[in-house]
C-alpha cells in the first residue's frame, strides 16, 4: 500500500463535514481531580449513528466514482460500522448490503435496517461473514468497505483527532480506543502529520490484547475467542492498521474488564453521558494509571455511545430481567 | 408572602453566577422528528451536583447575612437539593445539616458526605424529618432552606428559564417536571416577568398527581403513597409554589409511569445523555401528545441526571442483579 498522510485526511475531512457532526470537547473538573491532569474528551458518542465509524464510513462512500457507488458498498460487521455505512449509503443515494450473522442481536438488526441497509444474514461462524460478504463483491461489483482496515476509512477515521486538536489545542497525550485500529491509525496519521509532540496511546482490553501481542511480535496474531464487553473492540488488525500502528504509535496499554466498567460508570456518574463501554478503555487506561499523565492535557477519544439498556429500563418498571445483559456480537 | 418579580430572579442570577454552570441547550433532530416539532433541551443534568436544584440551593445560602450564615443551614431531604445544599454551604464555609431518615439508600448518604453535609438520621416516619429539621432550628439558630417553598430557593430556579430564553430565543412553550414546584414556579415567574409569549407547562406522574388535584381544587392537596420512579417529584406543593402555579401556570399534564421509562430510555439513545427519571416527565409529555407542540418550538428542562447505575454496572460483568432496582426515596 501506499500509506496515507495528512493531505488525505484533510481532504477526507472536507468531503465528510456536510454530513457529520462536529463534536464537542468536554472537560471534567472531577474526573481531573481524579487524575491529577487535565482530561479532555472528544464526544464521538454524539456523533450521527453514535459513533466515530459514521467518518470513515462515509469517506468511504463519498471517495468512490458515480460508477463505483451505483454498483453499491457492501460489509460484514453487526456493529456500529454497519449502521455507519447503510447511513452513508443513503446519503449517496447508493445501496449499502450488509452481510450480518443470523444470530445477530435484533436490536442491531433494527439499527441497520433504520439506516436502510440492505441485510444479509450468514451463518453464524468465524468465516462466513467474510465469504459470505466477497460473494456479494463478485456478484454485484459492489465495493467492500472494511470496517478498519479500508484506507478511506482510516483517513475518514483520522479527522476526530483533527479536529480534537484544532479545538483542545495542547494536548501532550492522546489516547484510542483499539479494536481493528482504524481509529488509532487515523489518529497516528494525523498526529504524525501535523508534526505534533503528542504521543499517540492505543488502548485495548486485555480480553482481546492481539493488537498489543502482535505489535510485540512483529506480525499479526489474530484475536482468539476475544472475551470481553467492550464489544468494539474484539476484531484484530489488518494490515493496514498493523503497519501503521508498529511505525507511528508510541505505546499500546491493556484494561481489565473491571477496570472498564468503573471507567464507564465513572462517565456516566461525573459528565452524565453515554458511552459504549469501547469508549470508557482509553478512560480506564488514565484512571487506573497504565500511563502516567500527572499535570498533562489528556485527550481521550470517546467512541461511541451505543448501548443497550433495554433490561435496565424494563427493570426500572418492576419487570425483572430476564437474564444478565448479553455480551453483544463483534462490533466489526 | 410578597411574591417575587423577575428582578428577584436576575438578581439571584448575578448571586449565583460564579458558583454554577451555565448549562449548554441541546437539540436531536431524531426526536424533532419524532414529534414533529422543534424541540430544544436546556440540560441541568450537567449541572454542578447533576441537577437545577444547585441554582436554588446557592440562592438561598448566598442571600444571607454573614450573621445568620454563621449560624449554618438545615433541611430535610434526601434526595439533590441536600447535595445541592451541602455543596453550596461549603462554597460560603459554613455548615449544612441535613435531616435524612435512618433508612436512607446508602448512595444518597454518601453524595451528601462528598460535600461535606453533616446528616441527622430520623426516623422514616413521614412528620419526623420535618420535626427533626425545625428542633435544629431551635436549638442551633440556623436557617431551614425548604426544598421547593423557599422564596429564594424558588427565584434561584428561576435563573434556568432566563438562561434558556436568552439561548433559544423563539420558544413557544416550556415543560418542566413538577413535584414541589419550585423549579415551575421560578420558570413560571421568569417568563410572566418577562413578558414572554411562552406556555408555561407543568408535567406530573399520573402516579403523584397533587399538584395537578390541588390547582383543580383551589387548595393544597398533599401527595399521599406517591408511587412513581420519578423520585424527584414525589413531594407535594406549598404555600408558595402552590399559588405562583395557580396564579402563572397555563396547564398541568400528567403522565404514566411507562410514558416516563419510555421517554428516559429516548433520551439515552437518542441524545446519549444522562438524564434521571423527574427529567424524562416533560420529554414523555411531548412524545405522547399531553400537549399540541405541533411545528412548534418547545422548550423542556431537563432538570438532572443523577440515577443509580451501580446493579446496571454490575450486571456487565456478570453479576447478576440482587433485585429490581429499588425505587428510592423521595428527593425532597
């Protein structure tokens, strides 16, 4: 490949701005008591779709020829993703297909549907959402758009930190959540381009650390049987993400899931938003000190804000739940 | 009573400044779409103590003389307006005492302790926090802030409404929660001071419906058992509140207890903010038609966003939930 730069999120950045949200840049006084450092948050949960993914999906979409677009984009992912690209799609006017496994939660089926993406469902093993996903490419000649790997998504995906420092200004530090690495490398594109001294942290549950082992050893180790409830993060790198990740990032950290549900609940508690528990790891990660950031301008990506509280709402109304929450599908 | 006059509420305002947040106007064009109107969120959920009741709370501190402020302040509650008391009794250094009932959920004791409230337990007898608060007075000399009937807690609500109008310009109606009126009163008070064309509206639980019972029947009904997850609003109404409702208020609308869960789990998803209960009433009084809002701008406060999460939390990581949530006590 040829590595993408900062030209290309800045012109990523200019052909997404009609139909993204600028988010905002919140600060907690208690939260940097907490930290001894001043944290900065860049609120993708505000984001259309209620995450980050809605900015590469739609460089994606946004990058191809009339000719391209009009055969559609296709994907396997039940995630964020997902929903992000039948939006984008729609935006296009195009059609986006989605191969989704028959399992999948019908709370994220109903999201891509809303979206107007066109599913279909494969059987529910390892592989088959990836067949399932190139037979459609050879049938229709519709575009794959990968959910972290593809370049326009990484571009698309390097303009949160674009933005976050055109507005937080100094920041000494930023940290990513890390899954597939879409996000990290976008951030790492950007941060590198602009010839920032800012170090740039990838943060990843130690459930699903393959991005941390695999950066250790030179090539990639997929994620095996990943167990952990930040369901954005249970993909492994490409390659891609993997070279971009081992030549432009400074250091990869590992959470613990109760390290994650405390970040979580501490966002929710102190700045009262709603964030997906992908979004509290680089959280847990300044909390619980696996970076030292006393006295620093902390900027923390949050994600996304896609949860599902049917069972605490219904809990609410006296109906007991009928069973511990559900640890989701892959987010793609 | 001498009524209080806008004056008294732009003066409250320029007292309470520089201890409050000047809280942010949200929108979502998925719930303007929903309901067919422009609606604009004024979020004291982002508060300082995560509700409006801070406003009040600093009003009423802050409007006494250094005499009877050395002699500290009291109240019976235990729901935000404690916290909210607590919080701005430190900011002036003096003390606040806090009457809670022995039975008091353990997380409400510990808000109040965080900043720095020194609680009397009674006994959860329903005259006894009442007793308790007034034998304080007595002996100690110092001044009981009632939650809701305090003259100057009531102008210091008032400062959300003059906020939100000075933001959002154009509103054609404004909701708030309803429980002991101190925050309908204020607002009530803002907008006929102003001169506004604004539909003042209070939203009530159908299941602690007194103030809506009482302004029909010309005189204070008090709420008895009220039964509703809106822990904010199970109070009843006083002298004060009672007559600036009567007197400035254009409707009172009541909703159901699922209309509240459904409006709150709307709020979540849609905005990904943190709201409790008492906040979600006037969302569920829009989004199920108590009220014409049709092409309208309309104004809703959302009044706080502190909710228990902690068996929510728990349940991520597999442990299963002790019980349904507890519906708690009243927030005073």
């Amino acid at each position: 490949m040829e590595r993408p730069n900062l030209r290309d999120v800045r012109e990523a950045h200019d052909r997404i701005r009609p139909y993204i949200h600028r988010t905002p840049v919140l600060t907690s006084a208690s939260i940097n008591a907490m930290v001894g450092a001043r944290a900065l948050f860049k609120c993708e949960n505000f984001q259309k779709v209620g995450a980050f993914k809605f900015r590469g999906a739609t460089n994606a979409v946004f990058s191809l020829s009339d000719e391209e677009a009009n055969r559609g984009v296709v994907t396997h992912s039940s995630g964020n993703h997902a929903a992000a690209l039948a939006l984008a799609a729609r935006n296009r006017g195009i059609s986006a297909r989605i191969v989704m496994p028959s399992n999948a939660p019908s709370v994220k089926i109903a999201a891509v549907e809303g979206y107007g993406g066109n599913i279909t469902f494969c059987e529910p093993k390892p592989l088959a959402r990836e067949e399932a996903a190139d037979l459609i490419v050879k049938e229709t000649g519709s575009t794959l758009v990968h959910p972290s790997n593809d370049l326009s998504v990484i571009t698309g995906q390097g303009t949160v930190a674009l933005e976050f420092i055109e507005t937080a200004g100094d920041l000494d530090v930023i940290l990513t959540p890390l899954g597939g690495g879409g996000l990290l490398s976008g951030t790492a594109l950007t941060v590198r381009g602009l010839g920032a001294k800012i170090k740039v942290v990838g943060c990843e549950p130690k459930n699903a650390d393959d991005a941390y082992r695999s950066i250790r050893a030179g090539r990639i180790l997929p994620s095996v049987n990943p167990d952990t409830i930040a369901d954005g993060l249970r993909t492994s790198l490409g390659d891609n993400t993997f070279s971009i990740i081992r030549d432009l990032v400074d250091d990869i950290v590992l959470v613990s899931e109760e390290e994650i549900v405390a970040a979580m609940q501490t966002i929710f508690q102190r700045m009262k938003i709603v964030v997906e528990p992908s979004s509290a790891v680089p959280v847990a990660a300044v909390l619980f000190e696996k970076i030292r950031v006393t006295d620093k301008n902390v900027g923390i990506i949050l994600s996304g804000g896609n949860v599902d509280f049917s069972q605490f709402f219904q809990g609410m109304l006296g109906n007991p739940p009928p069973q511990t929450p559900r640890k989701n599908d892959s987010n793609g």
